[in-house]
C-alpha cells in the first residue's frame, strides 16, 4: 500500500503532535487546502463549528475520519476515531478504511449498463442478477479491457492457457453459455458481439 497522504483539520495542539511523531506516522499529513493528491480527511469534531471548514469537508470526496471526544455522534464521515485514542488506533483506522475503499472499488467494474461485481461474482443491472463463473468473470474483464474484438486463439490462450492448435470449442460454449444467461435475465442478446475479427462488447 502507498504511503496515505492525510490533510487535517484539527487543533494547533494536535497538529504539533503529529508533528513530534511524525517518525511514527504510517500516513504524510497536511495542513494546506484540499488538492488532488488527498486520500483521506482527518477532522476535528470540534472543527465544525467553523462553517466555512465544515462546508469543505461536506463537499469533500476524499474519504473522511472524524476525531470525537462524542460517543455515539451523528457525523457524516466514514469512520470515527473517539477520543483519547492511540497513534496505532489512528495508524489502523486510516489504513483499513483506505484499504476497504480500494478493495470495493476493485471488486465493482462498470460493463456497458452493468455492474460487474467480481467479490460476489454477479453481473447486477437494476435490481436484477445473474451469478457468473470465475471464467465468466475472466471473459468479461478480457473483452473489456482490449478495445478491439478478440479471436478465439487470443481468448483461449489468456483464459484458458489453451494454445492456438488446441481442438476445442470452449471459447464458443462459453459464450453460448454466457449469452443465454445474459438474454434470459435481462432480454439483451447483445452483451457480447462477434464479427469476422473476433468478440468484442
């Protein structure tokens, strides 16, 4: 994992003491205006009461952490550090709520008007699913991610490992397989195109 860049908001006193510990820090922390290059907000509860910071971190996409000495406070962030705490409480909470952001971002692939999610294996379009097989999934991400339509050789051998003079109608079964599942769950025969070049969505 890269080192977290973390902009903060928080009392003088805080900062100083990040500052002291910065050895310590499993994150860069700033205390400039947002830029681009933030992972994660690190705030203050009592911060907010400056309405000019709290409409910037409102408006922020940046993942959020709030530092409370409040128990159980409604607070629009993604997780919530109470404190006094540890610098290992706030080390582990800035890196695992980073961690699971890049995990579900990850696992959930936008496919024409689908959503390909590879940790439940499902291909989902409105409320409806379809459970899909790790060569499915494989197949997809494949054709996704080259721009021109594949040959069955190219398929076979980055899915299958399958060399070109294997004689096998895998890559077409598959498909087949595929399709039907696709055009029985959401009427939509076509999913996956083939012309004289190859398969191609």
């Amino acid at each position: 994992m890269h080192r977290l860049n973390v902009l903060i908001y928080a009392s003088n006193s805080f900062v100083s003491t990040l500052n002291e510990l910065k050895p310590f820090l499993k994150f860069n922390h700033f205390i400039s205006a947002p830029s681009a290059s933030y992972d994660i907000i690190l705030f203050h509860d009592e911060i907010l009461k400056d309405k000019k910071i709290k409409n910037i971190i409102n408006k922020s996409d940046f993942l959020k952490v709030c530092l409370s000495t409040q128990k159980n406070q409604a607070l629009k962030c993604d997780a919530i550090i109470q404190l006094p705490t540890t610098l290992n409480e706030i080390n582990n909470t800035l890196e695992n709520i980073f961690a699971k952001k890049k995990f579900i971002k990850n696992s959930s692939i936008k496919v024409k008007s689908y959503l390909l999610n590879k940790n439940t294996k499902k291909l989902i379009k409105n409320n409806n699913s379809i459970i899909l097989t790790e060569k499915e999934i494989q197949l997809i991400e494949l054709l996704l991610n080259d721009n021109s339509p594949l040959s069955k050789n190219d398929i076979l051998s980055s899915v299958w490992n399958y060399s070109a003079e294997a004689d096998t109608h895998t890559v077409e079964t598959h498909i087949y397989r595929l399709r039907k599942k696709i055009n029985d769950e959401f009427m939509d025969d076509e999913f996956i195109l083939n012309s004289k070049d190859g398969y191609h969505l």
